[in-house]
C-alpha cells in the first residue's frame, strides 16, 4: 500500500512539474534550440545516474523536469525544420517513431542489464547521447 502511495505522489509531482516547467516553454523560445536539446538529453544520462541510488520520489521529480524541458524543444525543432504545409505531418511522424521506438528500446535494455550487467543500458545510452550530441552540432540554427 505504501507503494501505491509512492507512486501516485510521484504521478503528481512528475504532472504538476510538467505544468509548471513545460507549459510556458520558455526555452523552446529564447536559448538556441539544439544546443538546449543536446544538454536536455545529457541531464537525461544524469538522471539515471542519479536514480541508481536514490528513490523513487526523486526519480519522478527529475523525470518530470526532463519532460517538461525536452517535449516543447522537440516540437520545436521539429516544427521549425519542416516545410510549413507538413508541420503536422512531422510532427504526426516523429511521435510515431518514438512510440514504434519505445518497445524495442526497452527490450534491448532488458537483456543487456541481464546478459551483460547493469551499467549496460546506462554506458549504452550515454555512448548513444553524445553521438546525437555529435550530430546535433550540423543542425543550423536560424
């Protein structure tokens, strides 16, 4: 039952910083965006780190700030590269990708952290991060 609590306060603060933090989106609008999203996907390498010992409270609680910051970016970019006429299809299609991404990702992570060890998908994920980070710096800013 304490579990169950747990949760759902950490559904709350997660929701409420997502409200806060992300509805304003003020970083979509004044800091360059692929350098904000570059450092956005490292405070993501961070949080894992960081919730390898902590708990659960503080997980939803970065988590829910790395959410807020990383979804307006992305619309963003998005939006801004793609012509004006297919705004919503780009949109349309990158969520699509996330989400046919998310199963196999999470899969890949789970037999890594039980074939090879637990620091697998975190040293995985991070070598994947810097490598978008790499080719985040050939994004144009306009």
């Amino acid at each position: 039952m304490l579990l169950i609590a747990y949760l759902l306060w950490g559904l709350m603060c997660l929701n409420f910083l997502y409200l806060v933090y992300g509805y304003p989106q003020i970083l979509a609008n004044f800091i360059i965006k692929t350098f904000n999203l570059g450092g956005i996907h490292l405070y993501n390498d961070i949080i894992k780190v960081v919730l390898t010992f902590t708990g659960i409270i503080t997980a939803f609680i970065l988590y829910g700030l790395h959410k807020a910051a990383l979804d307006p970016v992305q619309k963003t970019l998005i939006s801004e590269l793609a012509p004006a006429d297919f705004r919503a299809s780009a949109l349309a299609g990158f969520q699509m990708v996330i989400g046919l991404c998310a199963l196999p990702s999470s899969l890949v992570a789970g037999i890594l952290w039980d074939k090879i060890g637990l620091q697998t998908p975190l040293l995985v994920s991070l070598t994947l991060t810097l490598t978008a980070l790499t080719m985040l710096t050939f994004i144009k800013d306009s």
